[in-house]
C-alpha cells in the first residue's frame, strides 16, 4: 500500500510501538515526509508487523517493525531488496531478527562497524592540490556521477537524486575539486540531532594520495563545528578504517548487518 | 520519576540519568534506545505515545522524558 500521507504512516508505526518490537526503523518526520512527496514509500501491515519500503531506481529499501518473527504471505519481493540492521551486543531481538530475514531469503553482504569521533576533536589538514567547497547546486550531477563510480548501486545507500538536491541545498555535500575544475572528491552529511553522520566519502582513483580525503574530512568536521561525528566502515576498507582511526574515530560497539535479497 | 528512572537504568546501565542533559545529543542514547524506552513508557504508565514523539528533545533528559508523559496523561 502506497503512503499518501504523513499522517497515515504516523497512524501506522505508531500502532507497532509496543514492548518487544524488534525495528531498524529511526526515520524523522522531515525525511518520511520527502519520501511520501517522492511517491516512494509503501508499506506492508499486518497484526504483528510492518514493513517500510522506500522505492529506489532498480531496487526497494526496507525497514521493520517485528512483533514476533513471521511474515504473512504477500507479494512485496518482487523486486530486489535490501535491508541494514544495526545493533550492539546486548541487542539480540536484532541479532534474532537478522537471523529470521536469512531465513527469509536474505543473503548477508557484508558487516560495518560504527565509529565515533568524539565532539570539539581537532582534525588537521594538509597540503593538497585539491581545493575543498561546498557542493553547488549545478555540481549535482557530476556528484552523483562521483557516487555511483565509487560506490555500490544496491548498497551503497546512495542518495535518490531529489534527496542529492535537497542535501546540497542544506550544505551537506562538500567537494575536493581540481586546479583544472574537475571534481575529485566528495564527503556526504547526514545530520542526527546534535551529532553528524559521515555518509559518504570518494576520492576518484585519479586523484588519490593527494591529501582529498584528510582534507575533505577536516572540512566537514569545521562545516559541522566538530560536532559529534559517527562513521560506519566496512572491515575490508582498509584505507577508510586508516583515515577514520587516524583522526581519532573509535569503535564505539555498534555494528551492522547488510542483508539483500535478489 | 523513580519508575521512569528504572526504566532508563534498564535500557542503558551506568548513566546518571538524573544528571544528564544531553543524552542524544551527546550520543548517550541512541534511536534504537528510544523506541524500547518509549514501549516500556507506554506499557508502564498506561499512555499513547506516537511517531511524532520521538524527537531528539523529548529524550534528552529524564526531566523532558517525564513533561512529555505528563503531557501525554493530560
């Protein structure tokens, strides 16, 4: 069922916040609401459960709320789908409902780790050919462009094009540019309350070991006042853990699971 | 105030709840720690809350936490 409107996908989660749901669900009103405008949020409901689904070009995103570990029968797989459920140790309904989505058809991917850069860290920059900006308005396709090159399709988690828009129109886009104009790097920001989420960073292969990324990330650090920054890091980035880990991101012991169904 | 606290001290042992004034923003609580604090409110103090309520501001500290059920019970 397509949603039409904020308030009927309030009437909705709110009927699934009871003791003992298991969710990865933790959208703000603001981001349902561009959602539902986009036509790209449906959901599937039943007594126990309720799944969120967020269309994207190829593929569906989903969200949960589980009040025991079933699933009726429906047809909302048809497509292929991907899910993110993030936990810490002490979080076994989630690691149980990760468990019930393997045995759903869902494949795991891969694990990310969150990092916690602690608020007011100084992070220094350095030397670089690359010239750190904000994100114009006209720059956005060649910042998509950037994005699908370095990133995952299906998993990447990347922006739909009216989210890109939306986020370079709040500054939450920054971009490495080269002395010939070229963009050579971008840093994605995802604001959560007080704190910040880093959720992109590319440097293109051409312009690596320039300096883009120290730079970019001391730049967004600025922009965001050194506010409370989370990260989450793939264990097999090595280079990301390395520049996450040098500037004095800690693990801080939540971890996810990337699950996909074809 | 005291139920409200067993509750917090459920959820996320080894925090001053009665000191804390930043418990989102300062990362203290997360997302998926305010869904089961908001069940187990409801459940307890026999109120509605909704989507609407989870708001940053509403969970930042065990004072907000209990205006917002009070606010609720009116």
């Amino acid at each position: 069922m397509q949603i039409e409107s904020y308030e009927a996908l309030s009437a909705c989660i709110s009927r699934h916040l009871r003791r003992g749901v298991a969710t990865n669900a933790f959208g703000a009103k603001e981001a349902y609401i561009k959602e539902i405008k986009e036509k790209a949020l449906s959901v599937e409901e039943w007594d126990d459960g309720l799944l969120l689904f967020y269309q994207r070009s190829g593929y569906q995103r989903m969200q949960f709320y589980l009040q025991s570990l079933s699933l009726p029968e429906f047809g909302c797989f048809s497509q292929p789908t991907v899910t993110e459920i993030a936990s810490r140790e002490k979080d076994s309904a989630l690691h149980q409902a990760t468990a019930f989505w393997q045995s759903q058809g869902f494949s795991l991917l891969y694990e990310r780790q969150r990092l916690t850069l602690a608020k007011q860290t100084p992070v220094a920059s350095v030397e670089s050919p690359l010239c750190v900006r904000l994100v114009g308005p006209e720059e956005a396709p060649a910042v998509a462009a950037l994005m699908r090159r370095c990133f995952d399709r299906i998993t990447g988690c990347l922006p739909a094009q009216w989210e890109l828009c939306d986020d370079i129109e709040k500054e939450n886009l920054l971009c490495a540019v080269a002395p010939s104009g070229e963009i050579a790097g971008l840093l994605h920001i995802g604001r959560e309350g007080a704190g910040t989420q880093l959720r992109h960073i590319a440097v293109a292969e051409n312009f690596r070991r320039q300096g883009g990324a120290q730079n970019l990330l001391a730049a967004y650090l600025q922009h965001t006042q050194h506010a409370r920054s989370v990260v989450w890091v793939r264990p097999d980035n090595e280079a990301g853990r390395q520049l996450y880990l040098n500037n004095g991101y800690q693990p801080d012991g939540w971890r996810s699971a990337v699950l996909y169904r074809p | 105030m005291e139920e409200l606290l067993n509750i917090l001290n459920e959820v996320c042992p080894g925090v001053d709840f009665t000191k804390e004034t930043a418990l989102i923003d300062d990362g203290i609580l997360e997302s998926l720690d305010i869904v089961t604090i908001v069940a187990e409110i409801m459940d307890v103090f026999d109120v509605e809350l909704n989507v609407d309520d989870l708001l940053p501001e509403n969970f930042n500290s065990a004072q907000a936490m209990l205006e917002l059920i009070e606010s609720r019970r009116q």
